[in-house]
C-alpha cells in the first residue's frame, strides 16, 4: 500500500504545478483590458477636382484651428461667382423696375401712341363712310368697299391695343408680377451663396487645433472629388481604445478614472472613460452559454490627461479594471 502511495506522488505533485500554473495565467489575464493609444483622425476631404496650388503647412507640425492647410485652383470658380454676382444684380434691378412701374416718358410715348391711334382709326372711318356712298352711286367698286372696311377695323385695333398698353403703364405692375421679381431675385440670391461657399471651400482649413499628421497629395497633382487631401489628429492627449472583458462591463461607467499602463513608461497614468460600446465587438451574447460569454469584448476609449499629449499612437496599452 505504501508502495502504491509513493509511486502516485511524483503525478499528484505533478498536477498540482500545471493546476498552479494555469491559475497564475488566468489571474495574470484577469482584470486587464488590452489595447492600444489612438487619436482622432480628421479627414479634410476635396469637394471638387482640382489643382493643388498651395502647401502652406508641412506634415508633422501643429495647427490651430482655422489654419490654411491645402489651397486649391480658385480661378474658374471666381468666375463663376462674378456670374452669379451679375445675375443677381440683374434681378435686383428688375425688381426695383417692377416696383416704381412706368416713368413719365413711357406714358407720355404710349398717350401719344393712342392718340395716332385715334386719328387713323378717324380717317379710315371716314374713307369707310366715302365707299358706302360711291358705291351706291355706281362710282366705287365693292373691293374698294371691302379695304375701306378692313382698314377701319385694322385701326381700331389698334387703337385698343395702345389703350391697353397705356393702362398698364398707368395701374403699374400686378402683385402676381411681383412676387415673381422677388422670387428671381432670391433664387439668384441662393445661387450666389452657394457659389460663394464652393470657392471657399478650396481653401481648406483645419477644422480643430492637433498636428497635421499627413498631405497625401503633392504640389501641382490634380486631386480627385472627395479624396482626402489633409489628415488631422486632433485633442491635445491620446485616447486608449481597449477592449473590456464581459465579466467587468457591468462594473465600467462613463467617467470612472482607471489606471493605464503604457508600454515604455514605469509611472502608470490616470484616465476617464468617455465612451464605452454598448453592443460587444464579437459573438451576438445570445448565440452564446454561460462560460462562452466571458468572452466576449466591449469597445471602450479612455482619455488620457494632457500631461500626456507627447506619446505616440499605436503603442499598446493595459487598462486596470476594477
């Protein structure tokens, strides 16, 4: 018996190492969110194509907000602004036009011009009035008769189209004309801002302060529409962008300060969560049991203080869970 006991020894000393082994790898991995720093990245995307004139601001340095980070060819857009300038002049005057009505001397011009109405409607009324007669008398023939006829109502007419013309003049513009000078006038107005906006935008600024981390395109290439042509990082610090472990995402809240260990540096830094996933990154939780669970991943960000706006991006990071 004791000979049985002694040879079982050397494999339960055994299993009890591996056990011990095992458990210190699962308490060194327990309580540790993995990850890596980030910052955000801004993209300043051309919204036309274009010719890069300017690179006012070299890759790697800092910028604040408002700073010229790209210009591109403005020349054919300026004209299309002065187009849009001239049009909309245009229909500021035809507006005003609309609004005073007729001068005085457009009145007087069209008086005048119902007055030599009148006068031939009178002649051709009377050298009516002679045909009637010759042609009883047998002095006249019915086709003189018939342009007599037509040259009186050809001028009276006339005589009415002048009237109405004057009337216009005097009564001024209808409301319905208005309302369409004002509408050309701020269609025209539209235009122009819209205009206005695309030649601003060919000159691309920075949108927040950061450091201009890339210019993807070079001096005199041509970029195409909605290609980035400025990469920011903005925010004075980096973020740690981990992933937190099922078991522990009951215990993590937006604004809990929590210790991340930087690869490099021997002081571990304080951070904030300012955001953390509400759907785990991996497996759907119910296509899952109980012990699969605990592996699933919730995304969070955890801000570090701007005492640390030196470290760079990509370096792995360990956050301590509570």
């Amino acid at each position: 018996m004791n000979a049985i006991n002694f040879s079982c020894r050397p494999y339960a000393l055994l299993f009890t190492i591996l056990i011990a082994s095992l458990s210190g790898c699962d308490d060194n991995k327990q309580g540790i969110a993995l990850g890596t720093l980030e910052r955000e990245r801004i993209a300043h995307t051309a919204t036309v194509s274009e010719v890069i004139t300017s690179l006012p601001v070299s890759s790697g340095s800092q910028v604040s907000k408002g700073t010229v980070l790209v210009k591109l060819n403005d020349v054919l857009q300026k004209a299309q602004v002065a187009k849009a300038q001239a049009q909309m002049q245009q229909a500021k005057a035809n507006l005003e036009k609309v609004h005073r009505g007729a001068r005085k001397e457009e009145v007087a011009a069209a008086s005048a011009k119902v007055a030599g109405a009148k006068a031939a409607l009178t002649k051709s009324e009377a050298n009516y009035q002679r045909a009637k007669t010759l042609i009883k008398k047998a002095l006249a023939s019915q086709a003189t008769l018939d342009n007599a006829l037509a040259a009186r109502d050809e001028n009276n007419a006339k005589l009415h189209s002048a009237q109405e013309q004057l009337l216009q003049l005097i009564n001024g513009a209808r409301i319905e004309d208005l309302q369409i000078a004002e509408a050309i006038l701020a269609t025209a107005v539209a235009v122009l801002d819209s205009e206005k906006k695309k030649l601003q935008d060919l000159t691309i600024t920075a949108k927040r302060d950061g450091l201009l981390d890339n210019l993807p395109w070079n001096l005199g290439e041509r970029v195409t529409q909605g290609s980035p042509v400025a990469i920011l990082l903005a925010g004075n610090a980096p973020f740690a962008r981990v992933y937190i472990p099922e078991p522990y995402r009951v215990k993590v809240k937006v604004n809990d300060e929590l210790t991340v260990q930087v690869d490099g540096l021997i002081t571990p830094i304080k951070g904030t969560v300012r955001w953390i996933a509400t759907e785990p990154a991996f497996t759907p939780y119910y296509a899952l049991n109980q012990a699969e669970r605990a592996n699933l991943m919730y995304l969070a960000e955890i801000q570090l203080p701007d005492s640390a706006a030196e470290l760079p991006m990509g370096v792995p990071v360990q956050v301590l869970l509570p």
